[in-house]
C-alpha cells in the first residue's frame, strides 16, 4: 500500500498573509489630513507645556472634522478637563477658545473606551466640520488650564483631522 503525503501550506504563512491585509484595510488613514498622538511625562502635564500637531491644507473646498482624544489613567484627579485650543495659521492665531471636556459621568465612571486602567475619549474639537479659508501650513496647539500643575494622569493627547464626508465611518 503507498502512502499519498499531501502538501501542508505554512501556517504562519496564511495567517501573515491575512494579518498584511486585514491592515491595509482596516488600519489604512484613508484620506486623513492628520492621525496624531503626543505623549506626555509620566511626572505630569505642566500647564506651560503645550502639545502641538502641524499639518498642511491643501483642499480649502473640503470641510474637515477635527477629533481631539485625550488618554489618561485612574490616577487623573478629575471628572473633566479644561483644555485650551489654538489654530494657527500663516497669518497668526485663526481659532482660540477653552473647552471642557467631560472625561466621566455623574457617577465617576470614566467614558471612552480602553480597558484596565487607561481610557482613551474621543470628542469633536467643534459640533461643526471646519473650513480653512487658506491652504497651507497650520499648527494646533492644546493646552491644559487646569488648577493643578503639574497636571497628573494624562497619559497623551491626540488629534486626528477628516475630510468630513469620512469622519467616524
């Protein structure tokens, strides 16, 4: 009696192939301006210390949807966080303004996602999609303008900028 040995493709080789295409698909910036995370010292945020994104408009037809995510531990303090935001542009400060940002409810559950002891919330920078009237460099610059300082807890911040026909698919 012969034995008939079929041919047993790799696995790793399959389960490589699928890993490559699930990111190119899955994990691919799309038509993102900006995907960008800054980290901050593990001693904490310092209020003097902004965090700064650069990019470059091209498409000034094209409305864009800002998203800024902040990162923090359970050690952060406070159930919100006041952030204070700037565009600038060639021509100097286009956009400024402080927001707060709610980083848990009522109840102190912690909102947005992560698990263990860091969580990751994502909010708009504005309820609206932003139109820069100029295309060219311009900088967002973010920083905390809470009472303690250092600030403790926030791990990094985030921005990303869509076009805002692909924001949050």
């Amino acid at each position: 009696m012969e034995t008939v040995r079929l041919k047993k493709k790799p696995k790793f080789l399959i389960v490589g192939v699928l890993l490559v295409l699930g990111c190119a698909v899955g994990c691919a910036d799309g038509d993102a301006l900006l995907r960008d995370f800054a980290n901050l010292p593990s001693a904490g945020w310092e209020r003097d210390s902004a965090v700064q994104f650069d990019a470059t408009v091209t498409d000034t037809a094209q409305p864009y949807v800002l998203l800024v995510s902040v990162r923090h531990t359970q050690a952060y303090p406070f159930r919100n966080l006041y952030l204070g935001r700037q565009i600038i542009g060639a021509d100097g400060i286009e956009y400024q303004d402080t927001v707060e940002i709610q980083l848990a409810d009522d109840r102190g559950t912690w909102l947005g996602e992560g698990v263990g002891g860091i969580k990751t919330l994502t909010v708009p920078f504005r309820g609206q999609a932003v139109a820069f009237q100029k295309a060219g460099p311009y900088r967002f610059r973010f920083q905390h303008v809470m009472r303690e300082n250092p600030l403790p807890g926030v791990r990094s911040v985030g921005l990303a900028i869509e076009p805002a026909n692909a924001a949050r698919r």
